[in-house]
C-alpha cells in the first residue's frame, strides 16, 4: 500500500461501527509513501497513526474515477 | 517491541505539552495492547453495536479472549468482524488503540496452558468459550477527550 499526504483511507471494515471510515492522509512514514500513516477521520476529526490491513484502501484525490483506480492493500503491517 | 517515534513527511506543526506527547511521537499499539489486558470489544448483534469490557492475552500478533457462555458477546463474535480498544500509559502517556479484524472461536485444546493462565477463569459449570481476533488494522492515539 502506498499513499501520500492528500489521498484518502478507506477502511470498509469500520461498516460496524456505523458507516464505512474514511480519513485523510496528513503525513507518512517514509519516503517510500508505505505505512503507518497519520491520518485525520472525518467521522471524529482525530488523528491517529493507522497501520493498515487489508480491509484498507487508498484513494487518490485527483484519480477521476477514485473507485475503480482504488488501490488495494494487500500486505499486513 | 518498543514505542518509537516517526518523522512524518508533510506535518508542518509541532505542538508539545505536559500532558501530550510530542506530534510526531506515537506508540507502538502492540505495545499498548500488551500493557493493556482488558479492553472494550464492540461486535454487531440484530439491535446494532454492543460493547462489553472483555480480558484479554497477546499471543503473538492475535488476541485471546476467553468469555462465558453468559456473556452476550460470545454468541454474536465468532466468525464476525469486531474492534478491540484498549487504553494503557507508554512512554508516560496515555494511548488508546482500536483493533479491527475478525474474530473467531478455537477449540480449548488448542490454547496454550501459558496463554490461558492469562485469561479470566470461570468456575467449573460455567460454559465458557475461547475467541481468538485478528486484527487487520490497527491504529493508536493519545487518548485525549
């Protein structure tokens, strides 16, 4: 999985908690745009440092259609 | 495993005080799972969210959970998607951490002795469960309110 600063997270999995959760990618952890990322949630407005699974996606902010180009994490933190 | 401290890329601001750790600064959640031993365990029944306090044990990178019979919780968690939060000081700050993965029951024989002498114990006659989670993400903060 890679991301950088902009792109959004979607965590599908989060649906028990309500809805599905989607936060924004405000820093990464290395250059190489892998995880963990600090992330802003819309849902509360935290930030947390999420390590994602592979119920995680990210979704770029300029991709015009961000679902079908949605990139699937398929490695564990 | 110990707590570390990332420099992100693309955070401009600093902030630092006596009762929060330094912006950049984060706990391993492992970490904080492993100093944690109960935690809040939220599950979906027919009437929404549930959440009970539950104890747990790290064994590797899974949680164990053994819960009673009588415990809601235990009908409705096998083979269900379920958030583990725990909150417990390192680093001398406090840190909340919400694991999400699917949870599932395992037969008795197949905990370890050493693993269960760390989960609750339930008289004989009580019906009880073990229920491994394995979370597939996981992210930690300061706990702040």
């Amino acid at each position: 999985m890679k991301a950088e600063v902009g792109d959004l997270v979607v965590v599908a999995s989060r649906k028990l908690l309500g809805q599905v959760r989607v936060g924004e990618v405000i820093a990464v952890g290395d250059s190489s745009g892998g995880g963990p990322y600090r992330v802003r949630w819309s849902d509360d407005g935290r930030e947390t440092l999420f390590f994602p699974g592979p119920d995680a996606h990210v979704e770029h902010p300029s991709d015009k259609h961000p679902d079908a180009q949605a990139e699937t994490v398929s490695d564990k933190q | 495993m110990t707590a570390h401290s990332v420099q992100f890329r693309g955070s401009g601001r600093t902030h630092e005080n006596q009762s929060s750790p330094p912006r950049n600064h984060y706990a391993n959640p492992w970490q904080v799972l492993s100093e944690a031993n109960d935690g809040r365990l939220l599950f979906l029944t027919g009437h929404g969210v549930r959440a009970v306090v539950v104890q747990y044990t790290l064994a590797g990178e899974e949680i164990m959970l053994h819960l009673p019979d009588f415990n809601e919780a235990t009908h409705y968690v096998s083979n269900s998607h379920v958030v583990l939060e725990a909150i417990a000081p390192v680093d001398g700050y406090r840190w909340k951490v919400s694991a999400s993965g699917d949870a599932a029951e395992i037969p008795d024989h197949d905990v370890l002795a050493a693993t269960a002498a760390h989960l609750e114990q339930w008289p004989t006659g009580i019906a009880s469960r073990y229920i491994v989670i394995k979370p597939t993400s996981l992210d930690v903060a300061p706990d702040e309110p």
